[in-house]
C-alpha cells in the first residue's frame, strides 16, 4: 500500500513537472515528453538520492556549488538561528544587518590583495553584472565615461542575465532571445593561437591585447576571467596567463574582473582560484561556494581604489537587490568560511587533487582515448579523443563525453559534460570538497567502468 501510494505520488509529481515547471538548461519539448531525469529527494555528504530511493554520488556538487556537501547540520542551525532571530532585513537607504557586515568584513580579510569591499547579491550572474556596472560607474567618477565596452574570451561562462550572458561566450547562451549588452567584445582565449585576422571584419576575433588596440583603450572599462574556465570545458589558465592579462591591463588602464564563481572558496585547492597565480584582480565577483550552495548568495568585491573612489559619490547610489545582503544566506557564509576554515577543508582538497590524478594516471594508462586529464584542487575534468597522439577528435556524431557521463549515471555518478563545441568531449568533474579518498576511488572506478563501456561501441 505504502509502495503503491509513493509511486502514484511520484508519477503525479512528474506529470504536474511536466506541466508547470519550466526548467533552466533544459531541453523544453524532450522535458514535455520525458519528463524529470531525476527528481532529488535528500543529499548526506557527497551522495544524493532520488524520489525512487536510488543514491548517487554527486560528483559535480550539483552546480560546481555544494562544496560542503549536502546535510549539513551546522549550515542549517546557522539559517534556523537567523531566520527565527530575524526573518530579513534590508540593506537600501543605509539600513544593515549584523550577518552582512560580519561575512563582508570576513570575505574581505581572506580575499587576495587589497580587495577591500563587498557588494552582495543573489547569485553569480547578478554579481557579474554587477561587476561590469560597478567598472563602468568606476570610470565615470573618473572622469572616463567612454570606457564601456567589456572583454570576455572564448568558452567563458558568466552568467544568463543581459550582460553576463552576452560575456558568456558559449553559443545558445550568448545569444538566448537575442537581448544583448553592445558593449560586451569577444577575445580569443588561452587555448587559442592568436592570428591577428582582418581588423575590419566585424566577428574580427583576435586576443585581449589586439582587442584592445582595435577598440581603443579608451573605450574599454574591463576584461572578465575565469581563472580556471568551469562551464567552458575545465580550461586552467596557463601559467603567466593571468599576470601578463594583469599587466596588460594595467598598462592600458582597464579593470580585471576575475570571475570566481566556481573557483572561490577552496574549489581549486586555495581559497580563490587567483591565488594559484598571485594575481589580484580590480574587481571579483563570487557565488555558489559562498554558501556551499545552502542559500542563494553572490558578491563583487573591489580594490580600495575603487572602494575609495565610489565613498566619494555623494548621490544614491543607483543599485541594488532586495535581497542584497540577506542576513540569513550571510549567516550561512560566515558559518561556511568558518567551516573551511575549522575543518582545513583546503588540506583535504589538495590531498584529494592527488588521489584524483592517479586515477587518472591509471585511466590514460588503461584507455588509449582517455586524454587531457586535469585538477587544479577539486576542479577537474578529462577529454575524449579519437587519436590523442595526433590530437584527432571524434567525429560529430559520437559524442564521446556525454555517453560516458550517460553511463556514469547509469552507475550512480552524477558528473557533467561539456561537449557543445565541435571536437572537444569533455567530461567535467567537481566533487564536494569533503569528500574522502574511497569516495574518490568509487568515482575512478565507475568512470572505468563507463569507459569499459565506452570503448565497446568503438570498437
Ligand atoms: N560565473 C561562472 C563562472 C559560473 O560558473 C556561473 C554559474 N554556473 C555564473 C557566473 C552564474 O552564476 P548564477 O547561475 O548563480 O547566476
């Protein structure tokens, strides 16, 4: 009776997803037809278990944000603390809330260089937007106010609002409705030679630094980076990257964004992804990690300079989120931080990056199309390859990466694909940063298991 009742449920639950749940990212007419892939139903550490009673490990930390994995009590005491001592309170016409002073005074004494302040918002694609419209208000205090275009490079993921989503250089994304931010220009990334190409072309492509020739510094008010590229393949800043941006940025007075989204708060083994390369960005914006994905939170941080140009302003200042600064999601930062910090949560993951690369080490030795196996801390990802000697892709049609990803989930991992781009099958790999070395190998051994798979069908 029991069993009947939740499969009845469970069957009405999918039709009433069907009907009335329009998803993100989703195919909306295989959605209609299929219905949910999965419905999650409770989480405890690393795993995740659906309406059905099957548990996964969630080797994506769902969106690159449950860093502390799911369950944890001390998240939820810190919410059920706040909320019952105030449900909410705004931060407009200079009202505050202890929570949010107390977690921008902390971002701040963790934050690299001379990060000096914090604007909070709901999420990552507010904060970047923020970012571009804090740059651009920069400028005009300046005395600047033609520096409005912003450079983002190839495979950049930054966000689904207008302006984020017009930096974001993923196809489908950029141009989701055809609304567009014009002052968003588009630079050849790290992965890519720079051939200078015509000027005079319109979809004229080159890197940062012939972009900003041909734009002309002066209208330029900041270039946006991923440290570690996330949604866009799992692409790591060569080294020197980031400081020859840095300096070039410099030497053309243009603000760096670094957008840390996923890399912020331990993901890449440091607490920002940035500080892998000792570089201090102008402005960075944060999310997900924050919180461990526990509330919905963002922020943008800015140097002093900019800080300290901004306090000058003596109007009100034109922006804001109603739920900018939310004492509850703040207070569930401030416990994450002291999580991160209390537990050595970035020792582990460090240790955990090792045991991630041996088992990589062992599925290149084992599978001959296995490549390009990567891990800056518990960000991580592998490509499949035709020929990897000869670099070859497979041919459009296989779609390597998501089959291996389709058998993972047949075999209970949960991890995410990147393969939107012509001849680049990757599969992306971003555990809670909790997890343990077992975790890790049960992980290994269901990729082995779904590469086993895999090589069947090439065969
Ligand atoms: N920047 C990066 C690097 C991201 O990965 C994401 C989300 N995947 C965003 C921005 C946007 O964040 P949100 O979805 O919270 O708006």
């Amino acid at each position: 009776m029991v069993v009947s009742q939740t499969a009845l449920n469970i069957a009405e639950l999918i039709e009433a997803d069907k009907k009335h749940y329009l998803h993100p990212t989703t195919v909306p007419k295989l959605f209609v037809e299929n219905g949910p892939k999965i419905i999650f139903a409770k989480g405890e550490g690393v795993r995740v278990t659906d309406v059905q009673g099957k548990s996964y490990i969630d080797g994506a930390s769902m969106l690159w944000n449950v860093n502390l994995g799911h369950g944890n009590k001390e998240l939820a005491q810190a919410a059920y603390d706040q909320m019952t001592t105030i449900a909410y309170s705004s931060s407009f016409y200079g009202y505050s809330n202890e929570k949010a002073v107390r977690l921008a005074e902390k971002v701040v004494s963790i934050a690299p260089g001379d990060l000096s302040a914090i604007f909070f918002t709901s999420g990552g694609s507010e904060s970047n937007d923020t970012a571009f419209k804090l740059a651009r208000f920069y400028w005009d205090l300046k005395g600047r106010p033609t520096k409005k275009k912003v450079i983002s490079i190839s495979r950049s993921y930054h966000g689904a609002t207008v302006s984020a989503g017009t930096a974001t250089r993923i196809e489908g994304f950029h141009s989701f409705s055809g609304s567009k931010d014009p002052d968003m220009v588009r630079a050849k990334s790290h992965l890519t030679n720079c051939e200078l190409g015509d000027r005079n072309d319109p979809n004229y492509e080159g890197c940062i630094r012939d972009v900003i020739e041909k734009e002309g510094a002066d209208t330029i008010a900041a270039v946006i980076l991923e440290p570690i590229q996330g949604a866009g393949g799992v692409h790591v800043s060569p080294d020197g990257y980031l400081q020859a941006v840095k300096a070039l940025c410099e030497e053309n007075n243009i603000l760096l964004i670094a957008d840390e989204v996923i890399c912020g708060f331990g993901r890449t083994g440091k607490m920002f992804g940035v500080d892998n390369w000792n570089v201090v960005p102008d402005i960075m914006s944060v999310a997900k990690g924050i919180t461990g994905g526990y509330a919905q939170l963002g922020g943008v941080l800015i140097s002093k300079e900019i800080r300290d140009t901004i306090v000058q302003y003596d109007k009100i200042l034109g922006h804001g989120f109603t739920y900018s600064g939310h004492p509850t999601a703040c207070a569930i930062g401030l416990k994450t931080i002291e999580i991160l910090e209390r537990d050595n949560i970035l020792e582990n993951v460090n240790n955990m990056e090792k045991e991630l690369k041996k088992g990589f080490a062992y599925l290149t030795d084992k599978y001959r199309y296995f490549t390009k196996s990567r891990a800056v801390g518990l960000l991580a990802g592998f490509e499949l390859q035709q020929d990897r000697e000869a670099d070859l892709p497979f041919a459009e049609t296989v779609r390597p990466a998501t089959f291996v990803v389709e058998q993972c989930f047949k075999r209970n991992l949960i991890l995410r694909a990147a393969d939107f781009e012509k001849g680049k099958d990757i599969v992306a790999i971003a555990p809670p940063l909790i997890i343990n070395k077992e975790e890790i190998s049960e992980m290994i051994n269901i990729i082995d298991a779904a590469m086993t798979e895999f090589e069947k069908t090439v065969k």
